[in-house]
C-alpha cells in the first residue's frame, strides 16, 4: 500500500467517524428510524484492515493517526452504549405515562371503588406479559387505552 493511498483511507475513515456521530445522534433524537450499524461495520472494518497494515506504514505519523482514529472510534461506541442506556430509561418512563394516562381515563368513569395505580399497572403489564407469551413475541409493544369505561390493550405495530 503506497502513501498516497494510506492517505486516502485514513481521510476517508476519518470522515465516516464523523458521519457515524452525525447518524447516531440523528438516531438518538428521532431523526433516523434505525441505529447507521452498517457504516458502524465499515468503520469498524476499516480499522481493522488498517491496523493489520500498520507495520508497513513507512511513517509514524500514518500509524499515530490510525490510533487517534481508533480511539475517537472506541468513544463513540462508549457513548453510543451510554444512549442505549438512557433511550431504554426514556422508554421505561414513556411506558409509565401511558398508563398513567390511561389509569387517569379510568378514574373519570363514575366507579365505586377504583383499584390504586399500582393494582392497575400490576393488572395491566401481567396481561400485557401473558399476550407476548401468547404471541411468542417478546418484544411486541402494546398501547393502552380506556374506552367506555373498559380497558383495551392494542398491538402497536
């Protein structure tokens, strides 16, 4: 591999480690429906294929930059795995506000006795878990809604 050509990879791998930044804090706000894994897999090929040439690199500067590179790769995917971590909180709590709301549906109906949120929640996901077992789809989301004073739970699709 000449320099010139070391050089070209190198340029290019740093720009697609700035556009993988770009596409996953698109993703992280909602922008892009789908987490870049493939540009993620290039990057992540590239620099693998890169280090496996590094030996041959006639300057120290071509090797200094593959590991600068390399390392802003590895704090991308930190803080990508830190996203992960807050979407899934983020998710958890948009479950609770659709409960919640629907638990609030629920108290405006005229009943005697209404159960505390927590029955209702408890009484709510169980079903929800027996649905996915009996779909056999774990990952299945559901929307909970009141209508004429019954609750209905929804596939979401």
């Amino acid at each position: 591999m000449n320099e010139q050509e070391i050089e070209k990879i190198l340029t290019q791998l740093k720009n697609k480690i700035s556009m993988l930044r770009v596409e996953y804090d698109q993703f992280f706000a909602r922008v892009q429906k789908k987490p870049p894994v493939v540009l993620e897999k290039d990057v992540h090929d590239t620099i693998k294929r890169m280090n496996h040439e590094a030996p041959r690199f006639s300057k120290t500067e071509y090797r200094f930059l593959l590991e600068t590179l390399e390392a802003s790769f590895v704090s991308l995917q930190k803080y990508v795995s830190k996203m992960i971590g807050k979407s899934e909180m983020i998710l958890a709590e948009d479950k609770d506000h659709v409960l919640q709301k629907a638990y609030f549906d629920y108290l405006k109906k005229d009943l005697e006795k209404p159960i505390p949120f927590d029955q209702f929640k408890h009484v709510i996901l169980e079903h929800i878990t027996k649905l996915k077992l009996a779909m056999n789809d774990q990952h299945a989301e559901f929307d909970v809604r009141v209508v004429d004073g019954k609750i209905k739970i929804k596939q979401i699709k």
